[in-house]
C-alpha cells in the first residue's frame, strides 16, 4: 500500500467552502496554529496543507498532535473500519505528511512521540473484541455508534501493536 489512504466516496462537506473563504482573509495572520486531533479528519488534506501555509506568517510554528499509521503494516479492512468510524477519509503516513509539509515550506522542527504516555491495555484481545463487536445485532439508529466504538478498538490495536503513533510535531514556515 502507499503512503496515503483515501476512502472512494469521500462525504461532500460544507466546511471545505467556508474554509476557501476564510483563509483568503487570513494570509499570513497567525504566528502559531495549533492542530490536536484534527487533521485525520480533515477531508481534503492537500487543501488543508495549502491553507496551513498560507496562513502562517513567514517564521510561524505549526504544532500538530495527532495519530499517525504505519499504512503498510495496516490491512485494507482496519483502515476502513477506523476511517468509517472515526471520519479519517485521508490517512497519510508520518513521512508522508511531512514530505507534503514541507513541499509548502513547512519544515519539521522536531517531534515526539506521546504514545507510550496513553493509557493501552496490550494484553487485551482487540481482534476477537472487534470481530465480537461487529456480529452484535444492532440497530439502525446505533450504527454510527457502532462504527466509532470500532473505530477506537482498531485504533487501540494499532497502538498495542506498534502500527500506530501518537506523535508531537512542530514544524516552522519558511522566512
């Protein structure tokens, strides 16, 4: 597999419009933008990037918190079952993200890696938990529940099996 993830039938989302709008007000407004747990959920990644660097001022810092995939240890049907649940329709690996990053001059500064801070029980069963979970007859108004709390239960497997990164990173625009 290679280094990015899109799901076929990305959902249409209006935030996306807005965002166009917005960011042409914004050119190189902020000295700092600060991303936790957001930019996997991001629908158009490569837009976002372009935004990202438009609106830090030339020296600004982007800090961004989030989960990151070793996409090829990650079988076609955990990905997705994580992107379905969590709403991730674009998943990039950490080096591609950074590549991309810096192909609009931001450059990675430095970066740690906060997982072995989470709270992951690597003893637990995650596949029997997951394939239990998914035979359960649930209703209709339940699915979406359903596909988050599997989403979780993959994402905490990836953790548990070193597949997955929970990383820092701080990456600085070009002067």
């Amino acid at each position: 597999m290679g280094a990015e993830h899109k799901l076929t039938n990305p959902p249409n989302d209006w935030r996306e419009s807005w965002a166009q709008v917005t960011i042409s007000r914004l050119n190189q407004s902020f000295d700092k933008i600060i991303m936790i747990e957001s930019f996997i959920h991001s629908d158009n990644t490569d837009h976002l990037i372009e935004a990202l660097s438009e609106c830090l001022k030339p020296g600004g810092s982007f800090i961004l918190v989030d989960d990151h995939f070793q996409l090829y240890q990650v079988s076609q049907s955990e990905i997705q079952l994580f992107s379905e649940g969590w709403h991730a329709p674009n998943l990039l690996t950490y080096e591609r993200l950074v590549e991309k990053l810096k192909e609009h001059d931001l450059a990675l500064r430095t970066d740690v890696t906060l997982t072995q801070y989470m709270n992951i029980d690597r003893e637990k069963n995650y596949t029997a938990l997951i394939a239990e979970y998914s035979k359960e007859n649930k209703s209709a108004e339940d699915l979406a529940e359903v596909k988050n709390q599997l989403g979780s239960y993959v994402l905490e497997k990836l953790y548990a099996e070193n597949r997955a990164q929970y990383i820092l990173s701080v990456f600085t625009k070009a002067e």
